[in-house]
C-alpha cells in the first residue's frame, strides 16, 4: 500500500502535465492545528484487529502544528511537527511500556475530489497522502507482574528524561477528509499509517523481521494566510495576436 501511494505521488508530476502550477510563491500558504491519537502496532500490541481496544488499550493522545502551501488545485505540499505518546503490552510475553515520540514529516497531498470533478467546486474534498520523516522517542518497558522496569531508552528508571533519544526515518501513507467553511477557514480529519526502520519504539527487540508501526488519527483546523483565487480546470487559452 505504501508503495503503491509513494508511486502515484511521484507520478503526479506526469499526470497533470496539462495543468499548469497557477498558484504564485505568495499565494495558497497556511497553517493549522490538530489534536487526535497515536496508536502502536508491534510486539508489544495484541489488539491489531480489534478498533475499540485499540484506542482504549493501545493508544494515546497526540497533537501537533502545521503549515503547507497549495502548490496547484490538486496538490498540497505540508510539514507537519507532532508529538504523542504511544504505549502496549504482550501478556504472553510478560511486558508492556510506554513511551513519547517527536515527528516531524514532510507529506505531499493529492486532490481526488477535484482530480475527478476538476470543473467543480465541493466544500468537501478526499486526499491521498505519503512522505517521509523522522522521529525521536523515549520508551520504558516493564514487567506486567511486579511493574519493574526491564528496560529504558531515553529515560531513567524513574521515568524521567535521560540522555538522548532514540531517532529514525519513517514513511506516512494515509488519507485525508477536508470540509471548507469559507474561503480562510476549514476542518481536516487526517488517518495516516507510520511504517518506521526501527524494531524498538517499544523498547523491545522482537524475533521478527517486522519493524514496529504505528498510525495517527488527527482532527484540525486549517487557516489560510488569503483566500485563493479561482482558476480555470485544464491548460489556459493561448493570448490572442
């Protein structure tokens, strides 16, 4: 799945070569709040399939800032600086921990709506999204008889900040539901999958090869610094002689 967003991103470029970039330097920049949960899949998670428990059980609060800049009428170009937490437990295993992590992304945004209505104007559009990043995290992982600390990164025993964190790259692959109030403001739901290079968000080295992920649910406002002006669907006329 990721591979097949990372694709059509890259492809973007091509598919809409006839649409020229008809937003200036100045114009399309914005910037945003968000607030919603982090959810943690590795092995120290058993409840992958199960949504409620998911959320109540394995997941934690996350907010964060944005800013991004409508680069055409169908692609959004957006950095974004998240922080949250992430925790788990494996029963089997005897473990369970906690832990915060610090991203920061760079994600490109493809307009569906418009991509299949470009003639159209709909307060409520659909995005793909993908891009890449990196993350710093701090995890203490414990043992779920005695609730003794087994191991830490970036943290003491006693939980508190110690040395430096752990970081690695990621890759967000996800979708994205924008409704327009008026021409400044807008809500925007985003759901985005992290696939990470790193088996130990958790503070734990599984058996397996799979790297630990995790996903973000974030709702947020968006406030753009002007209102964008209307532009034509498809290449601009040729000027007259």
């Amino acid at each position: 799945m990721l591979k097949k967003c990372l694709i059509l991103i890259c492809l973007c470029p091509a598919i809409l070569i006839g649409q020229p970039v008809v937003y200036t330097p100045n114009e399309g920049w914005f910037g945003g709040l968000n607030a919603g949960v982090a959810s943690f899949f590795g092995d120290l998670s058993i409840y992958d399939y199960s949504p409620k428990e998911k959320l109540t059980l394995e997941s934690s609060a996350a907010a964060g800032i944005t800013a991004g800049k409508h680069i055409t009428k169908f692609i959004i170009a957006e950095l974004n600086l998240t922080k949250g937490g992430l925790k788990g437990s494996n029963p089997s295993l005897g473990l369970a921990f906690n832990g915060t992590i610090l991203e920061f992304s760079a994600n490109g945004y493809l307009n569906f709506t418009r991509l299949v209505f470009p003639n159209s104007e709909f307060r409520t559009s659909v995005y793909a999204m993908a891009g890449t990043g990196v993350i710093a995290y701090r995890a203490t992982k414990t043992s779920l008889s005695d609730q003794s600390v087994v191991e830490t990164i970036g943290r003491n025993e006693a939980g508190d900040k110690d040395g430096h964190p752990a970081g690695k790259v990621i890759f967000p692959a996800g979708i994205s539901l924008s409704y327009q109030f008026n021409e400044r403001w807008s809500l925007r739901s985003d759901f985005a999958y992290r696939l990470t290079t790193d088996d130990r968000l958790d503070a734990h080295a599984g058996i397996t090869s799979v790297n630990d992920r995790y996903t973000i649910l974030m709702v947020g406002m968006r406030f753009m610094l002007r209102p964008l002006r209307k532009i034509p669907a498809g290449p601009l006329p040729c000027p007259q002689f």
